[in-house]
C-alpha cells in the first residue's frame, strides 16, 4: 500500500531544508486562522484497487511552546470492506500532528507501532494537508485561475531494504485556484501532482525505459515476493486533488484525491530485474475523500 506516498514521505522529511522561506501573508487569500482548542470530525472513505473503508478523524486545535497552531488527531470507527475493524490499543493512542501554519514545518508521522492498515489513511490526510500548506507558505492565489507550479527536483524512495527493494516516484506539483464562492464563503483548489518534464527516478533494467504511458516513465518498483522471486514494475504515476476549504478561517471543509499509477509488471528471477518474464499490465488506483463534520 505504501508504494504511493514516497512523495508525501519526502516532502514531511525535507521540507525544513527546502522552504526555509516564507511569503508574507498579507493580502493572501488562503490563509489558517486558528482557534486554541477548537474541535474537528473527519470522515474519510477510500478505495485502493480492491479495498473499500472509511475511517475517522477527530481533532482539536492545540498550541506549541512557541505559539505556533497545530491539530492533533486520533483515528477510530473503522470499516473495511464493509466490516467493523477492532484497532489495536497503539492505533487507538496515536496521535497525529498537521497544521496549515506556515512557520511549522510537517513531520513525518511515525507508524512504526501502529498497525498497517492505518497507514494509508494517515498518509492520505497528510497529502491534503502538504498541498495546502504548500500554497499558504509559497504562494499568492488570489483570484480564480492564478497557478502555481514547483517542481520538487527530488525522486523520493519509500524501499525498506527488505521487502520493498527500490521504490521512487518524481512528481511535480501545479496548483490553481479553481474556484471563489462569496456567497458561501469558500474557495476551491486544484492540485496536480504530474510527472516532471525530465523524470528523476532510477530505472535499474534496460526493459524499464520505455514509457508505459504518454509520459517518461516517473514511478518504478521492486519487490521480493514469497516464492523467493522479485515483482518489478515501471510506470507514470500522477494525483489529482481537489481541496474545498473555508475563506472565514481557512479549515478544509472536502478534499478528494485520485491517483492512478499505470504499470507494466514482470516477475523476475532477480533483483536488478534483468531476468524477468513477460510483461502484465496492472493499473494501481486510489480514490480518496474527506469530509468535515458539522
């Protein structure tokens, strides 16, 4: 499942190094404007290829020893697939810090105790929230249709060493103010999370260098597989998100996020994916949306 959120994972890890600057927040449209203790219920649904759930959020407004504003959240009610899930004890007690404060640099979540099936969901909330971070640190959207565009000049790797032998993806961000409703007060962005002009993975086998799709390749993988053999694919992996948030305080009402990852697959005899046999496409998708309760 993690094969998709090296981005979101480099982007938490490395963000103090990268945008030590900030733009000033006057005359910015989206902007936080936090409350200390104020409360916050989201609803989460998701499909990852064959999995359906949905999931819980709950969070409250703390403040830092520095004054700084972040939300605190512990995840709950849980269904898969259309059945309740008993969480452990550790994915009960966890607690996940985001925040839309510019001065406050995301963290990378440690799931290490908590149980795999959380991982996607907290990742995915993480996504939302780097989007939207991004624009209120970097950008100026003001008026429908201003864009931004940053490309990250990075190719992330989630591989572990262990299982996962080499995994990268390179994806470029382009945001535009999609929408202002005045009469409800809210503004709409549009986040696309598309493959760089020039890709930056490392593609280790000759074979993985034709483009699956209408892009250079931006996503490749490696795997060990239980029969002792090795699962490689290569593709372009791209998200699209939409996020919905309030122009009164600057809290995401909705947000959605559909990331397709086109592969072709092989099964090889070994790790540098030089003896494999012949190729399988498999399109990877996940659809995800968030909603705040009221």
């Amino acid at each position: 499942m993690l094969k998709t959120f090296a981005l979101i994972l480099l982007i938490c890890s490395s963000f103090s190094l990268l945008f030590a600057q900030t733009l000033p927040n006057e005359g910015k449209l989206l902007l936080r404007h936090y409350r200390e203790g104020e409360k916050l219920r989201y609803h989460m649904k998701g499909i990852n290829e064959d999995w359906h759930y949905e999931i819980e959020a709950d969070g409250v407004v703390k403040k830092d020893s520095a004054g700084s504003f972040f939300e605190e959240y512990h995840w709950s009610n849980m269904i898969s697939d259309g059945q309740k899930v008993a969480l452990s004890s550790a994915s009960l007690d966890f607690r996940q810090q985001l925040s839309l404060d510019p001065n406050v640099t995301p963290a990378q979540p440690n799931l290490s105790q908590i149980e795999r099936k959380l991982h996607g969901p907290i990742l995915d909330f993480v996504t939302f929230y780097a989007d939207l971070w991004l624009v209120v640190k970097l950008a100026n959207l003001n008026h429908v249709g201003d864009h931004f565009y940053f490309p990250l000049n990075m190719a992330p790797s989630w591989a572990d060493g262990s299982y996962t032998l080499i995994g990268e993806d390179s994806i470029d961000f382009d945001f535009t103010l999609k929408e202002i409703n005045q009469s409800d007060k809210t503004a709409t962005l549009f986040v696309r999370h598309v493959p760089p002009e020039k890709s930056r993975v490392q593609l280790p086998a000759d074979w993985m260098q034709k483009p699956v799709a209408d892009t250079a390749n931006n996503w490749v993988q490696v795997q060990k597989t239980k029969d002792g053999k090795y699962s490689a694919g290569v593709g372009k992996e791209t998200f699209d998100v939409e996020i919905k948030l309030s122009l009164t305080d600057g809290k995401i009402l909705s947000a959605s996020m559909d990331n397709p990852v086109e592969t072709i697959e092989r099964e090889c005899e070994d790790a540098a994916a030089t003896k494999c046999g012949d190729p399988k496409p498999h399109l990877i998708r996940r659809q995800i949306e968030i909603s705040l309760e009221r």
